[in-house]
C-alpha cells in the first residue's frame, strides 16, 4: 500500500479529482495509528504523539491521517487536537483506545 492517493486517468486540476483509499486500506491505516499511538505512548493516555510524526513515521498521506484519526475519535478510541486546515496537531489514546489495544495484547499472548 504506497499512498492512498491515486490520480485519475484524466489530467488534475484540484485536489478533488484524485481518488481516496480503499475501505481495506482505510481499515489498515487505522489500526497502524493505534498501534503507533499505543507503542509510542506506552499505554499512558496523559501522552500524545504529534500528527505530524504519526504522518512522517507510518507514511500515511495527510488526507488519510485526518480521516483516519476522525474515525478513530468518532469511535472515542483516541482524541486529536487539530490544526488548522483539518490536519491533527497531537494524537492521544482514550482510556477506551487503551483497553482495546491491551485486549488485543492479550489476544496475541
């Protein structure tokens, strides 16, 4: 998965005419913001991790960070302060986000 980002067959004008990723990549780039935040913080939920780095260190386009920290937020796994121009400023895990992941911590053994 190179990017969510794909252009269209015709020539591009404005950001709109460019394709987002599929629901499968979607689902992934959710589950790597978790996995990060929960690494990166140590379960501790008084730690957030800049968007930014989340971005630089999972390569995920911008476009799909901010969809899928708003979908992770929506499902009161995590929540995000935003920057202007809807790009996330700093990531944390709630307290749901973190029973999650040590749920699937557990799972794995």
């Amino acid at each position: 998965m190179d990017g969510a980002w794909w252009p269209c067959s015709r020539d591009l004008d404005e950001p709109r005419d460019l394709i987002m990723a599929t629901l499968r990549e979607r689902q992934v780039y959710r589950e790597r913001v978790l996995n990060a935040l929960y690494e990166a913080t140590e379960g501790n939920r008084l730690l957030g991790v800049p968007g930014r780095k989340l971005r630089n260190d999972l390569r995920i386009p911008e476009e799909d960070l901010a969809a899928a920290c708003t979908y992770l937020a929506g499902e009161e796994l995590i929540t995000v302060d935003w920057e202007p121009g809807n790009t996330p400023a700093m990531v944390s895990l709630t307290h749901q986000g973190i029973r999650r992941m040590e749920a699937e911590e557990e799972e794995r053994g």
